[in-house]
C-alpha cells in the first residue's frame, strides 16, 4: 500500500516560542502503527509544560504536540489489524511497550518504553498523525445527520479528553481500589478531579470535590454528593469542613480515599492533611514545586500513599462505554476550538483562564461535523 495525504501541522520548534504551522504530508503507516485523519485533540497542561519550556518532552525539537486524540484510521501498519481501517477510534495517552519486566508484571502505567504522541514522536496538534495500533479504541459510528455517537449523543471529538483526564483518574480509582461505601474526596475540581469524582461516583463512592473555584464546583453539584468551596479557607479548615461532612452524612467509619487533583502546592498540603486511619492518598495532579509536609504521619495513620502516570489501556474500554452511555458526564466539561487558534487556547491555559477541556480540532472539509460551542 503506498499512502500519502498532505496536511499540516502546528509545531514546537523552540521552546517558550509560539507553535508554528507547517504543511505536512504523511506516507505509510511503520510496524505497528495508524495513520489517523485526527477529530479532536485534547489540550493538556502536559503540553503547555513541553510548549513554554518547563518540562522537556522526551524527542528532541522540533516537536508536534497532542496526545489525546481521537480520529479515523486511514491505513495501518504491518502487524497491526486491518480490520481498524476506516474505524473511529480513540487512542490511549500512553502506550505500553508490553515487554519490558514493568509491563509483564502487569504495571503498563511504569512502562519506561511506552510510546506518547506529542512525547516520543509526533502528536496530534495536526490534521493527521500516527498512532501505535494495538491499543486503540474503536469507537460506534455516528446513526444520525448530525455525525454524533452514543446513547448520549456525543461527537466524537467530545471524547478526546477520555485519552488522558478521564482515564488517568479511573486508573487512580483502580489502585486505591474505591469500591461501593468508599469515601472518596478530590481536591481539585478540574479536568482529572472532575472526570474522576464522577468515575467515583459509578463505583458507588460518596464522592466529595474540593476547589476554589466556584465554576467547577457548581458544574459538579449534580454529579457528587457533596462540594466544599475551599477559597480563602486554610488546610485545617478544609479537614473541619470535611469531617463536618462526613459526620453529617452518616459515612463514619468508611475508608476515606483522597485524591489530589489539582496539581497545586496547596492543595497537595490539604490532600495530606485529609489523610485518615487506615486511609489513603492518591497523588494524580502535577507541580513541580516542593511541598513540607510530615511524612511520619502516613506511620502514624498506617495510611498509604501512591501515584500514578498515566492508565493502562485495559481501563479505556469501561470509562469510554460510561462516556457513550451517558453515565460519565463529558459534554458539560469540554469545548471545541479550532486547531489553528492552539496558540491563543495555550496563552489562555497559561493565565489559567479555561474553565473546560479544550479540544482542538481541524477543519477537514464536508466530512467532519461542526463542532458544537459550548460556551
Ligand atoms: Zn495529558
Ligand atoms: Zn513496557
């Protein structure tokens, strides 16, 4: 098969510069490998790391960013199925190499030779972009005029997030093993933290969310049991304010399930400070600041506390069905931009200005539904 589609692509070629577009063109799939004609791509505070030069990606410059991403599979490599071409799909953030001593013993998500778009290779800022196969996601055709999918009537650029937000945090709900009556409390009411309450909530956890932002709370209410606005409020107050909850509430006694999804120095003291007996805390949000906190208290508490990068491609599969379902609220919590404002969408993610996800997506002619504002 000899493929060749020409496009464009926006383009990280000096860190902290703005991206720039470049015509593109792209040929045959490699061993393993997808071409996408890409929907949507998710825009991720990872990228704004790699854009303005806070964090090195893995490639060397010049770089196309992007790794949540869904789009239709035009060709495949060898290797991969051919039965993927044509399909809408989803691919995971991240995938496993499935070789390596982490991923036989069944940690995908401490992979050292993974392969992330916009990471290890070029992303999906794009109009196309390649993806490794084996992991992908095929998702239902759209049944009606308006290109849509899914009991709940999404497009399917509307899933673009699931790629890393939504899994990410469904990965953390695995390790801390939330079951029903569980206790779980999100600090950080965002992306991640918004996408996992929600998670928590299908596994039949009280779900508390923790921000400062009133937005995110009150775009959450319907969706957890309960919301804690903590601006202006110190830790201690935010423990009172919990354990007030709970005692409320009649949940004493449960295993309380912290997850820190803000990604803030402050709100990983508060997260600590939430830490009970027997309870434990989940580190899911990023900084790359220090915080001081007493350790000894995780002893003391015989408390446990872990981390996760990322999700291991078997969990897609659940969270993508809750989301087509309509069980997993996503619409409310994202918005389309097209790919050619990336520039304007990462200033604006910088002065912390977006309140939603942001899905960039291309403009590829009669074929591709409009995207619907949101706004
Ligand atoms: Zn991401
Ligand atoms: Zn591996």
């Amino acid at each position: 098969m000899i493929m060749h589609v020409d496009g464009a692509a926006w383009v990280l070629e000096v860190a902290g510069a703005p991206l720039v577009r470049r015509e593109r063109s792209w040929g045959d799939p490699g061993p393993g490998l997808a071409l996408l004609e890409v929907r949507g791509c998710g825009v991720c505070h990872t990228d704004l790391g790699y854009a303005d030069g806070s964090v090195a990606p893995r490639a060397p410059l010049p770089l196309v960013l992007g790794h949540e991403v869904v789009g239709r599979v035009l060709a495949v490599g060898t290797g991969a199925s051919e039965s993927l071409v044509g399909r809408l799909v989803l691919a995971p953030a991240v995938s496993p190499c499935k070789r390596c001593a982490a991923c036989v013993r069944g940690r995908a998500t401490s992979c050292t030779r993974g392969r992330m778009p916009g990471n290890d290779a070029d992303g999906a800022f794009a109009t196309h972009t390649f993806v490794p196969a084996h992991d992908v996601v095929a998702l239902p055709e759209p049944t009606d005029g308006a290109g849509t999918i899914g009991r709940a009537s999404l497009y399917p650029w509307q899933l673009a997030p699931i790629s890393d937000a939504a899994t990410t945090a469904e990965q953390a709900l695995e390790r801390a093993k939330v079951v029903l009556g569980d206790v779980a409390i999100f600090v950080g009411a965002g992306g991640v933290g918004g996408f996992g309450a929600q998670l928590a909530r299908l596994r039949g956890a009280r779900v508390i969310a923790i921000d400062r932002a009133a937005a995110r709370l009150e775009a959450l209410a319907t969706l957890v049991d309960e919301t804690i606005d903590a601006s202006g409020l110190e830790a201690r107050d935010v423990r009172a304010r919990v354990r007030e909850t709970i005692e409320r509430r009649g949940w004493s006694g449960a295993p309380v399930r912290v997850f820190e999804t803000s990604g803030t120095p402050a709100g990983q003291k508060v997260a600590f400070d939430l830490l009970t007996r027997g309870g434990s805390l989940s580190v899911v949000g990023f900084t790359p600041e220090a915080v001081s906190l007493r350790l000894s208290n995780v002893m003391a508490l015989d408390a446990e506390v872990f981390g996760n990068w990322g999700c291991d491609p078997a969990l897609y599969g659940g969270v993508v069905s809750a989301a087509l379902e309509g069980a997993l609220s996503v619409a409310p919590f994202v918005e389309a931009r097209p790919l050619d404002e990336v520039n304007d969408v990462l200033e604006r993610m910088h002065q912390g200005a977006l309140q939603k996800r942001v899905v960039l997506v291309p403009a590829t002619g009669a074929t591709t539904p409009q995207p619907r504002r949101t706004a």
